[in-house]
C-alpha cells in the first residue's frame, strides 16, 4: 500500500471538534479498506485554528502503546482536506521507542531511540535541522540541497560540508 493511501486513512479517520459533520462526509466518501479497524470517534482535538479561509486541527489517537498526531487544515468553502504532517511513536522492541514522522509525499524522518540514543533510518539531516542541530555553516547547506538531502538513509551521518558561493 502507497504512501498516499496510508494518508487517505488518516484522512477519512477523522472526526473532531466543530467540523464532526464535515468529517463524516469524508469519511463516506473513503473505503472501508483504508480504515483499517479505526475507529473515528477515538481521535481527540489538541489544537484548532480558524482563519477566514480555512481550519487548521492537530489531533491525537493512542492505541495501546502507540500515540498518532494528525496535522490536517480543512478549507472553509470547500471540502478539500490537506494533511500537513502525521507522527506516529510506538515501541518497536522491548528496548526501543520509533519515531516516524510523514507528509502527504515523503516520510520526513524515521528513528528507533532507546534513553537518548537515536539510532536513524532516515531523515537525519532534516531532523537536525528541524531541532537546530545543525552548525551555521551546515544550516546554508541544507537549505539549498534540502530535497536531496531528505532522501539520505542510514545513522550518525557526516556534518554537512560549506555551501560553495
């Protein structure tokens, strides 16, 4: 299954707060297969904001040990639904904590932890540069390879080299 069909679960999942309406409609408008067993009614509403274009929510799901944050902004005039990020933390051992987080195109980052050590799969260098561990020089880098960069796999990467004016 795609990556984008994984998100239309998240998306046809989801009933919150003031728009519960809106919700329902999207989900009848998504298969029964994209649900995967979720139930709608378990997501709970941590943030809404409103503008006079749209509605932006994060909401959250705990399933046993498994915690998922959903970042989705619903347009005003429209139904059009547009998710902006998922997180999704569970243990993956008896040891370890992962940590995936995705958007609508990519998985951004993905990490096994165990205390404070992050043992990566992929998406060391955005998360760094997520969480300002990246040095001045290696922040002007990122920035302009940042699509390549994303893609790299693998854990306790090099530092970024200078950016070549």
């Amino acid at each position: 299954m795609n990556r984008l069909l994984l998100y239309q679960l998240f998306v046809g999942a989801m009933l919150v707060g003031g728009c519960q309406a809106r919700w329902h409609l999207a989900l009848e408008n998504t298969s029964k297969e994209l649900l995967h067993g979720n139930n709608v009614n378990d997501w709970v509403l941590w943030q809404r904001i409103k503008d006079e274009y749209s509605t932006s929510y994060t909401i959250s799901k705990t399933d046993n040990d498994t915690l998922k944050i959903l970042d989705l902004i619903v347009g005003n005039q429209r139904e059009d639904i547009f998710i902006n990020r998922y997180v999704k933390s569970f243990r993956c051992n008896e040891r370890d904590t992962c940590h995936l987080e995705m958007n609508a195109q990519d998985t951004i980052f993905f990490y096994r932890q165990n205390g404070t050590v992050k043992i990566f799969e992929v998406g060391e260098y955005t998360y760094r540069y997520r969480f300002f561990r990246l040095e001045n020089t290696e922040v002007e880098f990122y920035r302009a390879h940042e699509d390549s960069l994303r893609k790299v796999k693998g854990n306790n990467l090099p530092k970024l080299p200078l950016l070549n004016k």
